[in-house]
C-alpha cells in the first residue's frame, strides 16, 4: 500500500520549516523518532522492540533538540509502516509533531532571546529608585523584563498548540474569528474565534476559569459566545479541563446550558474529548496534554509558599535553579528578537 496524497501532503506540513523569527522542521531523524514513539504508544507489531528501545520518551529528552533516531530507513517508509498499522497515525503523527516543534522553538527562544538594555527599561527604575543601590535595581530591571519577555513568548507558543491539537484530536477544526462559521449576533460582519469547530457543534476549550476575571468587557464576550452559537446554528459546548470551582465557572456553565449547550469540567471534560477522539487519538491526548496538565497541577506549590528561585548568567550560559534542581541554557543570542522598550504616553 502507498501512501495516499492527503497523507504524503500531511506528512510534508507537519515536517516543514514553520514560519515566524524562529521557524522549526522536523528532519527526517527527528521524523522517524516521534513515528517510534506512536508505534510504541499504540503497540503496534510492525515496529521491534529493538528499534522503540532507541527512542526515549518525549518529555525525558531535555533539551527537545536531542531527540532523533538515525537508521538506515527512509522516513517516507517509516510512515507508510504506521499508516498501514494504525487508524488516525496521520492525525497523530500531525499532533505530536506539532507539539515537538513547539518545543523545539521554545528551546531556540531560551537560547536566543536577547537580555534588555537599560535603555528599554530605564524610566522604570523611578519607581523604586532609593529601595535599591543604582547597581542592583538597574539588575533587577534587566531580569525582570528578560523574564517578562521569556513568559510573554510562552504564552504566544501555547495559544498557538494548545486548542489546535484539542481540536485536531476530537476531529474538529479550530475557526479564527476572520474565517468563522459563528458570527456575532450584533455585527455579522464579524466572526467569533472558536476553539473547534466539529459538525454543529462549537467548542470553547479552556484549561480553567478563575475567580479573577479579566474585564468585564472581556467577561461580557465569554458570555455572549453561546448566544452567538445559537444563532448562527450551532450547538455551544464548554470545555474546561481544571474542576476548581468558583462563581464564574459556575455561571459560564449556567450560560451555555441555558440556550440547549453542553458544558463539561474537569475528569468529565476529559472524558468528553477522549470519547470524541476514539480511541487512537485518547492515547495521544491522555499522554501527552492530560497527564502532564493534571501533574504540574496537582505538585503547584501554594503561592504563599514558593520554593528559592535563582538565576546565574556567564559568558555562554543561564541557569535557572530552584530548590536544589538547575538547568543550565546555553546562550546564542539573536538581536532580531529584542522588544521594544518604555515611551512616553502622548498625553503625558
């Protein structure tokens, strides 16, 4: 059996360098790596014991570039032995590639994000100028803002992975809100972004609703999102994978229920999507966004109660360490990565 041309075109994307400053492929050792992987995952028999034993798991590979299996197999025959084994390989090999590269890029961004300079984040210092020597609060200032950046391309990272792959893995499709089949009741000449967009139904996935709610023009679109749903013909089904409770979970539940949606919390959230995965791609989403999820959930620390933190840099390097655990980032700084810095408000 060859490959079909959907799954040789899939094959091609999900390999392809990204696009972006930091743009990621995945080369054919790197390729042939992850297909172990899900052979492994999914027992099948095609694939030796001897070969899977090569390969170790994804998240023990630190960093995320060492991961890659060199045999003389063509990677093209590698995938074609996974597509004749297994049901949903593609999708499979789709989302853990997509994963992989993710962190592949973070790793790149870790290495490459260039340290601020006092010029970005000087007038800064006004505000607590006196609290520290010249010397340390101009430190401070430096870290915090490399820190903030750090975070900041971590969170642009996930929005870009984290619904995608949900949605890939239920079958569904994710709709950004220029090319969605949900309009906005008020204005149809917008859409709505939704998370996953599966027959008539219209996924809002999130990983927790907390108490703290960001504006109340913010809240008033979460709210507003089933009414859009309907209107436009489509059933609205919440997902929210953590199960604190709190008053606004509660009532984003009452608003998608009270125009005939679904909503789902917690292990019934996973339930949902593992169902609606089937079984191929329940394995993928179990392993690979439930338990690592549920695990950095449950071992948080409280707030009031944060183990030591420290950094270290030298000529090469940055160490991050907490409690007696460090990790050492090599550094290969790319200056097209800087961020802007402080300006004056007009209005000033």
């Amino acid at each position: 059996m060859v490959l079909s041309q959907s799954q040789r075109a899939l094959f091609e994307r999900v390999c392809r360098l990204s696009s972006g400053d930091l743009g990621v492929s995945l080369a054919p050792a790197v390729a042939k790596a992850l297909i172990h992987l899900i052979a492994r995952d999914l027992g099948v028999v095609r694939f030796s014991d001897t070969e899977q034993s090569n390969v170790p798991e994804l998240f023990d590979v630190n960093p995320p570039s060492l991961l890659r299996l060199d045999n003389t197999e063509d990677v093209i025959d590698t995938f074609k032995r996974l597509m004749d084994a297994v049901d949903d390989g593609d999708t499979y090999f789709a989302c853990l590639g997509a994963l992989h590269k993710a962190r592949l890029k973070y790793e790149r961004i870790l290495t490459q994000q260039p340290i601020p300079t006092l010029e970005q984040v000087g007038p800064r210092g006004l505000l607590q100028y006196g609290a520290w020597r010249p010397s340390n609060l101009a430190a401070l200032l430096l870290w915090r803002k490399w820190m903030f950046d750090l975070d900041n391309r971590a969170g642009q990272e996930t929005g870009y992975l984290f619904e995608p792959i949900i949605a890939s893995a239920i079958g569904g499709v994710p709709a950004a809100a220029s090319k969605s089949p949900v309009r906005r009741r008020n204005d149809h000449r917008k859409g709505r972004q939704v998370d996953a967009v599966k027959g008539n139904l219209a996924y809002e996935i999130k990983l927790r609703v907390t108490i703290a709610a960001s504006g109340q023009g913010r809240w008033s679109e979460e709210l507003d999102f089933p009414l859009d749903c309907v209107a436009g013909g489509y059933t609205p089904v919440l997902v929210v994978l953590d199960s604190t409770d709190n008053a606004k979970l509660s009532e984003l539940q009452k608003a998608f229920e009270a125009v005939g949606g679904q909503s789902y919390v917690g292990e019934d959230a996973w339930k949902h999507l593992e169902v609606s995965a089937g079984p191929t791609m329940a394995v993928f989403l179990d392993k690979y966004v439930k338990e690592p999820l549920k695990h950095v959930l449950e071992e948080a620390p409280p707030e009031s109660d944060l183990p030591d933190f420290s950094l270290s840099q030298n000529s090469d390097s940055i160490t991050f360490k907490i409690n007696d655990e460090s990790v050492r980032i090599p550094r290969t700084v790319n200056p097209d990565l800087a961020t802007s810095g402080d300006s004056i408000p007009p209005d000033a």
